[in-house]
C-alpha cells in the first residue's frame, strides 16, 4: 500500500471535511464586480427595466404633450446719443467755479442715462404703473391658456369671473382676491419679462415670454415706447424746472460772467427740451424690433422625455441589483 508523503500529510489536513458545491462562490469577490453575474442578473430582469422605463417614458410624454406652449418675444435696444450730457460737462468744466458761487452744481454726478432708463425698467413703479395703464392683470394672473384660433386668452374662472368681470380667486390674508401692485410685480419679473445688458457693447436686449405670440411681441413693444415716453416726460420736466431757476437766478445777478453761465445753462437745457420733444427713440434706439414668435421656446419636450426615460432607466437598473440582492440574502439565512 501507497504511503503517504510528507508533503502530502502537510496538504491534506486543510482539505478534510470539503465537499465541493457545499459553499456557494460569492457574488462579488474582493471589491471586484463579476461581469458575467451582473450581465445574468440584468438579463433576468430585463422586463422589469422595460416596464419601468417605458412607464417613466410614457408619463414623462403625457405631462410633455400637457404643458402650455410659451413664445417669447424680444426687442434689440441700443443707447441713444444725448449731446445733454457732453454739454453740461464742457460747462462745468469752464464755469464751475462761478456757478458754485450762486449755489448751482454743474456736477456730472450720477448715473448715465442708460444705467438710469434700465433700474427704471425694472423698477416696481414703472412696472405696476405699465401693468394698470394696459389692464394686464387678468392674462397675467388668470389666463391658463391660449385659444389660437380665436386668439384670446382662456381664463380660469376660479379665479376671474369674465362675466361679472371680478376677482374670484381664494388667497389667503393678507392677499385679496384682487391682486396688489407686489403681487402683479413679482410674477412679472419672475415669469414675463427678463432684461439682459451686454458690458462690452451696451447692446440691451429686452424679451417678454407669454402663452400667446401676438401679446409677447405687443407687451415687448409697448415696454419700449413706455420707457421711452417716461424717460423723456422726466428730462422734460427736469429741464423745464431748472429753466425757471435759472431764469429767476439771471434776475437776481448782476454779475457779467455769471449771467453769461446762466444763459449758457438755460440755452442747454432748452436744447434738451427741443431733442426729448421731437425724437420718438428718446433714450433707446431700437436696433431690432419685437417680431411675433412662430416657434416656441417652452418646454422643451424632447429634453422633458429624455431626461425622464434616463431617469426611469437608473431607477430599474438599481430595483433589479436591489432585487438580486436580497434574494441572495434569503438564500444565505434559508441555508444558515
């Protein structure tokens, strides 16, 4: 009979009581992912995947399909030339000293008129006071819909009554169901209109975004003319008023070279009047007008369906690992 070697005694002690099958290989090994187990494991669930994919994809279809169409409409401005400005620097800059005497400042303080027109744009008294002035309360707040065809807003009657012609709507305190100049103002800046300023060229672009193509390029046009038509209201009365100082100013002096400051101004400030009064692009220049948009720019349907199909395909992925996984914990505590 065949002894047993040295080496043979030295090996065979570990390997007493091994059956082979008696313990399953593990899944994963030493942080490692076995391929071929995972490939396995996607196969056999690879209804699951499909169905919840394919259920995200759907949903993700439907609420595409169901969103409101939004056009936005925009308007190219650039800054008018103001000689107001170079003018008024030149005499200061020659009758400064004179004219501080008589408690006149010929200072350029502030800001430019550009910087000026834009705060005012975006201002919440320029922008409640175009809101009441267009009766634009109802599409802003109430409209839940555009009827193409009829091209005209369709109102939500919970919340605006169009035959009693009244504010429905129930808010709670301290709102009212007729909306306040706060309310009208943050969701038109949030949702209406957004104001873009190029620092290298000065370019401004205004663009308003709305349900109905027709109003987003009407409300972009009336945005521009009422800034215009405040900016020079302002200038005008500004000027006159300081015509009538300086005038009573002249009267008070007797003084050659102060005079010769006053008439100076009011011959500048006359010339502002004359320009604000004769030019329709006051303070802006439109460079390229507000057109009626024909394609949307939101949603993005597309992207809405292909984000949630990628969505709904990690999500399958991990419910069929999940699934995998505790299956293989019960098998372990079923043979414990």
């Amino acid at each position: 009979m065949h002894e047993n070697s040295p080496q043979d005694a030295e090996l065979r002690p570990s390997q007493r009581g091994y059956t082979p099958g008696a313990h399953p290989a593990p899944f994963y090994g030493d942080d490692e992912i076995d391929l071929t187990e995972l490939a396995k494991t996607l196969w056999e669930s690879r209804w699951l995947i499909a169905a919840i994919t394919g259920a995200f994809a759907v949903v993700a279809l439907v609420v595409a399909l169901m969103l409101p169409n939004y056009y936005t409409s925009k308007a190219v401005l650039a800054p008018a030339d103001a000689a107001g400005g170079s003018d008024l620097a030149k005499l200061a800059g020659q009758f400064g000293g004179l004219a501080s005497l008589a408690g006149i400042n010929l200072g350029e303080g502030g800001a430019d008129k550009t910087t000026l027109a834009l705060e005012v744009l975006k201002s919440r008294a320029f922008i409640t006071g175009f809101i009441r002035r267009h009766e634009l309360e109802v599409p802003l707040l109430a409209a839940k819909g555009w009827n193409a065809e009829l091209r005209e807003w369709v109102i939500d009657q919970e919340i605006y009554n169009s035959s009693t012609r009244q504010w429905v709507r129930n808010v709670r305190p301290p709102k009212q169901p007729s909306p306040s100049d706060w309310e009208l103002y943050e969701v038109f800046m949030e949702e209406v209109m957004n104001v873009t300023k190029d620092a290298s060229t000065g370019i401004v672009t205004v663009s308003v975004e709305l349900m109905s193509p027709q109003d987003a390029k009407l409300w972009a046009t009336w945005l521009v003319e009422d800034l215009n038509n405040h900016m020079r209201r302002n200038d005008i009365n500004d000027a006159q008023k300081s015509i009538d100082y300086l005038n009573t100013q002249i009267g008070k002096t007797v003084v050659a070279e102060m005079q010769q400051v006053l008439y100076a101004l009011v011959e500048q400030q006359t010339q502002t009047m004359m320009l604000a009064q004769v030019r329709d692009e006051y303070t802006f220049k439109v460079v390229d007008p507000p057109v009626i948009p024909e394609e949307e720019s939101r949603p993005q349907r597309l992207l809405i369906c292909i984000i949630a199909t990628m969505v709904g395909a990690f999500l399958a992925l991990a419910a069929a690992l999940l699934r995998k996984s505790f299956e293989a914990m019960g098998k372990s505590q079923v043979d414990v």
